[in-house]
C-alpha cells in the first residue's frame, strides 16, 4: 500500500542476531522516534535502559527464561513506566506526589507505545526486534540488577540486532474478529474464529511445533495465572493499583 504500511505488516519477532553492533547514532535516532509517540497530556512517563553490561546481561537472560538472546543480542533494553521525574518534580515545588491507578495505567500505555515507536524505527533501518515479557518473571532481581528506584516499573525488555534469521510471519486474527462497528459484536461472532484457528494449526507446523489451533492454545494458557507476585511488586515501587 505504501513504504510504511509495508514495513509495519511486514513485521516478524527476530530471536537469532548476527554480531554487528548497533552504532550509538541509530539508538538515538531510534529513541528520539520513540519519543514522538503519543503521550497522556505530555506526561512522556517511560523509560528505556540499555544494559551493555556483560554480566548483568547474563544475568537478566538467566532471569527471563533462561532466554540466551538477551545477553548476546547486539543491544538489549528495558523498558519501564517512569513516575520518579514526576515525584522529584513535586518534591523540588514542595508538593506532594498524589496519583492513583490512572498514573501507573499512563506509565504502561505511554511506554507502550514509546516502545513501539522506537520498534518501528529501528525496524526501518534493518535491525530486528525481539519483546522480552520474560524479564516479569522475577522483577525484585530485576531492580536489585539494575538499581531501579521508586517510582521506575519495569514492564519488558527489548533485544535488537541486525537478523541472522528468516522465520515466517506468525498470522495474526482476521480484521473483521477485531474491528467491529458501532458495538462490541456477540459472543458466537467472537469465537467463530475456525478458518483462523487452521491457519495457526499450519504455522505451529511449519515451525515444528505441537499443531494445535490459537483457540487450544489460548484455553490451555488462559487456565491458569502466571507472575502472582506483579501487584505486590509494582506496588513496592510506589504505585497505586486501587
């Protein structure tokens, strides 16, 4: 349709990299594209942290999985919500930082979408991207790691390189099972998904994975929650989730 929309279907998650560096200059380039996303009356509350560290890398790999492609991606970031200028800001005018669910709700969108900016960027110079939601699974490591401090929510990380691999695009649900007019369509409509859940079968297979459909993967992951420990821990690092 045209160069933009090419590049954004044309997306894949990349999870082998070849050894090239990234140059600071396209980190940059890519941050400031990032930072252009919309933001929640111009909060910006996110921020990334690249960790170069070789053994904090190895130990944030170990962390997320163990996921190998952390610690040896050519550059691998954090992204966080980021409250804490906001409370240093308060502090600084003698007031006092009083914010709610809706202040952790923006940090996560914001960042979300400062993340994907930053993604798109980086896509269009050739790099490859992997999401990371992995670095959850043990958040106060995480902060002990890295030294996050109050206010600061790590969300997930980023591992970004140029790709030494050409896996097949993973299919995504039919529009009309996520674009509805006017109201949300019934229940029947919502599941009425058999074309797509082939379709999935097909790819599992083609990847020499168990064949089973998107709705026997979402029943089977859906049964049971993962990270129990996430409110305890967002809320340690001062926000409030009521």
């Amino acid at each position: 349709m045209n160069p933009t929309v090419d590049l954004l279907c044309a997306h894949r998650s990349i999870r082998r990299f070849t050894d090239e560096p990234i140059p600071d200059e396209h980190v940059r380039t890519a941050v400031a594209a990032g930072q252009m996303a919309s933001t929640s009356s111009a909060v910006q509350a996110y921020c990334c942290i690249r960790v170069r560290d070789p053994e904090s890398r190895a130990q944030l790999a170990e962390l997320a999985g163990p996921q190998e492609k952390v610690a040896r991606a050519p550059a691998f970031f954090l992204i966080c919500g980021d409250t804490r200028r906001h409370r240093l800001i308060c502090d600084r005018a003698g007031q006092t930082y009083d914010q709610k669910l809706e202040a952790f709700l923006v940090s996560v969108i914001d960042a979300s979408l400062f993340a994907q900016n930053m993604v798109v960027a980086f896509e269009s110079m050739g790099y490859g991207i992997c999401y990371i939601g992995g670095i959850r699974n043990n958040l106060p490591a995480v902060k002990r790691i890295l030294e996050i401090p109050e206010g600061v929510y790590p969300l997930f990380g980023l591992c970004v390189g140029k790709p030494a691999e050409t896996p097949v695009r993973r299919p995504r649900l039919p529009i009309d099972a996520v674009l509805f007019e006017e109201r949300y369509c019934d229940d029947d409509a919502v599941t009425s998904i058999d074309a797509y859940d082939a379709q999935y079968r097909d790819y599992l297979a083609s990847r020499g994975a168990e064949p089973r459909s998107w709705s026997e993967s979402i029943a089977h992951r859906m049964t049971h929650a993962s990270r129990l420990n996430l409110g305890d821990f967002y809320r340690s690092q001062g926000a409030v989730l009521d």
